[in-house]
C-alpha cells in the first residue's frame, strides 16, 4: 500500500474529504492518491484562491478542508491564506510537498541556501502562523499516524487555526514493506495463531478483528472480545489459562501478538520456551512492550509499532486456511477442559444473562471464574489483570 493511499484514507477518515489543490512534482503522487477516492478535489490557478477557498469552506459550512500544493513558490503562495486562518481562528489543513529526503539539506553538514529543487525551509517559515507545523522525516506507519493525527487534533483542539505538514515525495511514494511480509507470513504458515489483547478494545478495533479468521487465543484481558463456543476462540493463555491454549501457542508456527503485553503471567517466566516453534509478529502502539520481549529473549520477527485500529484498517486481505490445525485445536478444546466438581460445578450452574458483565474477584475465585465462565454473545468480563 502507497504511503500517499494510506495518508488520503486516514484524513477521510477524520471526516476530512474536501481538498483544494494547485498540481506541482513533489505534492503530485498525493493527488493521484486523492483521486483514486470520492473525496472532492478542485483545482486552482493559483495557491493563495486554494487557501483562502478552504478556509470559505469552514466558514460557510462547518467543515474543515484540506489544501495541497508543491514545495517552494507553491507552499509560499499560501503565507497570505494561511495568514488568515491563523488571525481569524480557522481550522484548516495545509499539506505542501517537498524534495526528495535524500536531496535536502536535513542530510548534509554544508548548508547552502537550497539544496533540492525548490526546497526551502518550510517548518521554520510558517511555524508563526500555524498550530502546528511538522515535517515527516519516515515512512513508518507509527510516524505518518502520529503526524497526522497530532495536525488535526492541534486544529480542533482550543482556539482554532490552521495546521502545515511537510510531506518529501519520495515518502509519498513509498510502500509498507512490512505489512506486505506479515500477510506473506500469516498465509504461509500451517498453524499460525493470534494472540488478542485489551488493545483491541482500546483502540475501539472490536469489530476489525471479526474479519481476521484465523484461531486466536486471548488474555484474560480480552476473553470476552468472543463468545468462548466461537469457533475460531481457543481459550485463554498463561499459567492460569486453559490447556487448550497454552496448547496451541506452542505448537503454533506463527504467532501474531496484537494489543498484548505478554506479561509473564502469559508467556510463563522460562522465555525461552515460549512458542519456540513460531515466527512471531506483534503490532503494539508502545515499541517498548516490544523491546521487553526481545531483551527477556523472546524473539519477535516481525514487529510494527502502530495504533492497531491503524492496522487492523489497512487491505491486509490474509487468506488462511488449514482444516487439519482446525481439528487439532477443536480436539484440544474438547479433550483440556476445567476439571469437573466443587466450586467449578458450581460456576457450571450459574446462568448469566444476556447483556451481564460479569466481575469475578481477587485470588482463587478469579482463576475459577476465568477458566469456567462460557461468556455469550453482548456480554463482559471484567477483571484486574
């Protein structure tokens, strides 16, 4: 996926659909990425029409438009709209294309006037008059996200006013590599498993992994993201969990690990006996959770550092499919169940209704609680860990 598709959904995204625009070589590859969608795009004759009709348009509508335009005269052309967004309290996002990373004098120690074509230091010039002004300096997914929705948070947060992002060509132009692996993987593997974690919920991305149908197992965190009879659930792992899924993670060939610490009531405290068998992909919004694992030696393969409802968003489109791991996981989930008598049959017994949420207490009785319960369909577990 192009780094400039990914840039125009995430505006579209945050309801940002109308863009005005002034063609130039280094913003193009953008525009090309706006008119693939139904986003409105109107071009002008000159950058400052561009500005001052975006910031029309939230006068008169509400709605806050977005302007692109190239490097140099083109984003100098906008100083006087800009201007006006800034004294008059409009929000407005401004997006002007720059010289290749590798032409710019970010990257040399000598500091001519201009180094690439038409660059100029366009942070530093209009940072007086905006919110927020940024340059992208990679094309990770984790800092385009963070750009971008730090710009338009900046412009719809206190006193309005406008925002400037700019945005090298070549990151325009880029590919995430990474995503194209971690599909490759995931489709290739004969036993892969997800790991869900509580950052399912807190990135609200519920229902994004309903498209993912691959055998998960989850935390205790996250066990009722699914009903337990799903037949894609497998249980809840660690030292308390369910054999079943402690099963699974290790004779698992690929592990995903989404929104989960994997503390080590989890992962157990002999790290390097964790799923040993696995490649391990794992997408946290926090690369230290990440770091963790790889000093404690637990080794992740394949790691992005992302807001899961990010990627969980993204055209991963995994095809998976191995009926033999299916019936392995089925028979595990059958045969490894809790044991049978005293305060588990009594759990048994307990009918919770639909819409319960249930909160299970400290000590012995929460182990019980998690390794019986069944959660339905609209109903919540609660718990501390």
């Amino acid at each position: 996926m192009l780094i400039s598709d990914y840039i125009v959904e995430l505006l579209i995204k945050n309801d940002i659909d109308i863009f005005f625009a002034f063609t130039g070589g280094a913003i193009a590859p953008l525009i090309d990425a706006v008119s693939k969608t139904s986003a409105k795009i109107v071009f002008f004759q000159h950058e400052q029409a561009a500005a001052m009709a975006c910031e029309g348009v939230f006068r008169e509508t509400g709605k806050i438009a977005c302007v692109l335009v190239t490097s140099g005269p083109g984003i100098q052309n906008t100083l006087n709209g800009i201007c006006g967004c800034w004294y008059d309290s409009i929000p407005a996002l401004f997006i002007s294309g720059q010289v290749n990373m590798s032409e710019s004098l970010d990257v040399i120690n000598a500091k001519p006037r201009q180094r690439g074509f038409q660059e100029m230091p366009v942070v530093d010039s209009f940072c007086h008059f905006t919110k927020f002004s940024k340059k992208v300096t990679s094309s990770t997914i984790h800092h385009i996200t963070d750009v971008f929705t730090s710009a338009i948070k900046s412009i719809k947060t206190g006193r309005y006013g406008p925002a400037l992002i700019d945005l090298p060509v070549n990151v325009q132009m880029s590919t995430f590599h990474n995503i194209a692996e971690i599909v490759k993987t995931i489709s290739e593997a004969k036993k892969p498993l997800i790991i869900y974690g509580l950052g399912i919920r807190h990135s609200k991305s519920e229902n994004l992994v309903k498209n993912l149908k691959v055998p998960f197992v989850t935390s205790w965190a996250a066990k009722d993201l699914f009903p337990d009879d799903y037949e894609f659930n497998n249980g809840s792992i660690g030292i308390y969990g369910s054999r079943a899924a402690n099963f699974a993670i290790q004779n698992s060939d690929c592990l995903i690990i989404l929104g989960s610490r994997l503390d080590t009531r989890q992962s157990g405290g002999r790290f390097e006996k964790f799923s040993k068998k696995s490649k391990k992909i794992m997408v946290d919004i926090d690369e230290n959770e990440i770091n963790k694992l790889t000093e404690a030696g637990i080794t992740i393969d394949l790691s992005v550092v992302c807001d899961l409802n990010v990627f969980l968003s993204l055209p991963l489109n995994i095809t998976w499919m191995n009926t033999e791991w299916m019936d392995t996981l089925s028979n595990w989930k059958t045969k490894y169940i809790h044991p049978k008598g005293g305060v588990y049959t009594f759990l048994d017994s307990i009918h919770f209704p639909d819409n319960t949420t249930v909160i299970p207490d400290c000590g012995g009785n929460l182990i019980w609680a998690m390794q019986t319960v069944k959660i339905k369909n609209n109903q919540r577990c609660q718990n501390m860990f």
